[in-house]
C-alpha cells in the first residue's frame, strides 16, 4: 500500500449509501456527493486517527437512482495542521451545497455556494469558519511535502480527479441541476465493524 494512497478506490457498498443517503432525504435520483472522512483509518497513517496529508479519507458520487455510483480516493482534512503559526481549517462534518465553477481560475471544481459562504470548520480544534473552500484536484507524488494541496478544500487524487468532474458534470446536466448537495460524515472503526454517522452523531449504517 502506497504511504499516501490506497491499493484500490474505495469500495462501493450500494446498500450501505442508500442508508446514508435516506438519512439525509435523498433517494439517489439527483446528483449528491458524499466524502467519507477517515475511510481508511486503521489501514493508512496512524492506527486510530484521521491524519493530514494522505488519502485515507474516500469521495462517493450518486446519480440517476444508482446507475451513477462511483468511488475516488479523497482527502477532508488541510495538508497541515499549521503553515507559518497560521491553523488551517478542516471542514465540520455536515451537508453543504456547492457549484460548478473554476479552482483558483484554472480548471474545473465545486465551489461552495453561495460564493463566499462561512462555512463552520475547526483550526487546530478551534471552532472556526472558512471561506472559497473548493472541492479540487490534489497531488499523486508521494515525494512532494504537499500531497493533496488543501488549506481546508476537499481533495480528490488527480488520477482520478478528471473522471469525478467528467461524471459529475454530466449527471448535474441531465438533471438540470446548478448546485449540488455535498456531504461530508465521518467514519469510525468498531470491534463490530464499520460504522457511518452523519453530522449528528447518529449512526447511518
């Protein structure tokens, strides 16, 4: 297994999303995306905790009642803690609502709306609130000191970020959809298996 990315995408477990997804209203015949913090959390850095700067965290796009399901390697959490005695931010876990738009006027990404929206996050366990947090394309080079190139935007693995806009951008298009609920949960490990609670602390699975 790669220091900062898994062996494979994460799996795909229809019945489990659908659990999640009836917990927060949705069927699956819209467009939703939904980020998984700490996916990986007894197989990737440290055993235990949800750690900086690798993908250990997962993304899920649904669409048009399941016909679009698809899994990428992802990232919730800043590249770092701190950078230059400034705390950067980590999203809360929740549901937020983003567009379509461009990353730092470059290429393609999901911009939180509406544009320049406080949304709530903690810095170094701080409760806070960030804003311009994306949803944007990180880094796959294990030797760069900033892997997935997050000051508190959600990161996908650029070798797979190209097929999650491609997808997303066409299912948002069939659906007549301009903005798109994103959720973010996170996960936790138990003697008794995997267990997702949303934004509440109540368990979906």
């Amino acid at each position: 297994m790669s220091k900062i990315l898994p062996p494979s995408r994460p799996k795909r477990d229809e019945h489990r999303l659908r659990k999640v997804l009836s917990a927060f209203g949705h069927d699956g015949s819209l467009p939703v995306v939904v980020f998984i913090r700490g996916h990986y959390l007894d197989s990737m850095g440290k055993r235990g905790e949800d750690d900086n700067n690798i993908y250990d965290d997962s993304c899920f796009l649904i669409a048009d009642n399941f016909k679009v399901f698809e899994s990428y390697n992802a990232n919730t959490n800043p590249s770092f803690v701190k950078v230059g005695g400034r705390a950067l931010a980590e999203l809360n876990l929740g549901r937020y609502k983003f567009y379509r738009g461009l990353h730092r006027g470059r290429y393609k990404a999901l911009r939180a709306f509406p544009e320049g929206v406080h949304l709530p996050c903690t810095r170094n366990g701080v409760a806070a609130t960030a804003q311009y947090i994306n949803i944007h394309k990180g880094s796959s080079n294990p030797r760069a000191k900033d892997v997935v190139w997050s000051e508190g935007c959600l990161t996908i693995v650029d070798t797979q970020y190209n097929d999650f806009v491609q997808r997303l951008w066409t299912a948002m298009d069939k659906a007549k959809q301009k903005i798109v609920e994103v959720i973010v949960l996170e996960n936790r490990q138990t003697l008794a298996g995997q267990r997702w609670y949303d934004e509440h602390g109540r368990m979906v699975s």
